[in-house]
C-alpha cells in the first residue's frame, strides 16, 4: 500500500536532523533518492557520485567522473541505476 505525505511550510519547519552523512567536505550539486526510499545518490562539484544507505546512514559506493563531471542524478525506475549529467567538455576539432 502507497502512502502519501503531504509537505508544507509547517511540515518543512518541524523537521530536525537525526543523522549527518559525512565523508568528505564536498559541495553537492544534486540529489535523488531511490524510488523506494532506502537509497540516497549525490553528484558533487568534485566530479564523484555517492550512494549512501538510508537505513545506516552509511556510505556504500563513490564513483569518480574526472574526466567528464557529474551533476543532476537521477535514479531510474529501481534503486540499481542512477544517470547523471556531464559538466565537462570533450570537444574535437576536425
């Protein structure tokens, strides 16, 4: 059975902080979590992307994007698969 929760302002407000994820002091630049919940994927300004589990706070995969950079992730429809958008360049000149 689906469940749905419904946020306001009032809602928003009464949120507090339970747990903090910290690996690495890095800005992020998008975040999703997966459809059902139990997984969180960020992209940061560094050019890596990290999955975290919701259910231990716990960090589970950092991939690396050097050479093309990371932003705007997204899962898809489970929480095996995420895309991601470049920030780099890769031009050829002809």
């Amino acid at each position: 059975m689906k469940q749905t929760a419904i946020i306001n302002d009032e809602t928003v407000r009464r949120l507090v902080v339970t747990k903090r994820l910290k690996e690495k002091e890095e800005s992020i630049n998008s975040l999703d979590f997966s459809p059902d919940g139990l997984v969180l994927a960020t992209a940061s300004d560094e050019d890596s992307i990290n999955i975290y589990s919701i259910n231990n706070a716990s960090l589970k995969l950092q991939v690396n994007s050097k050479k093309y950079g990371c932003e705007l992730i997204r899962f898809l429809r489970s929480s095996d698969y995420v895309l991601h958008g470049s920030t780099k360049i890769d031009c050829m000149h002809f």
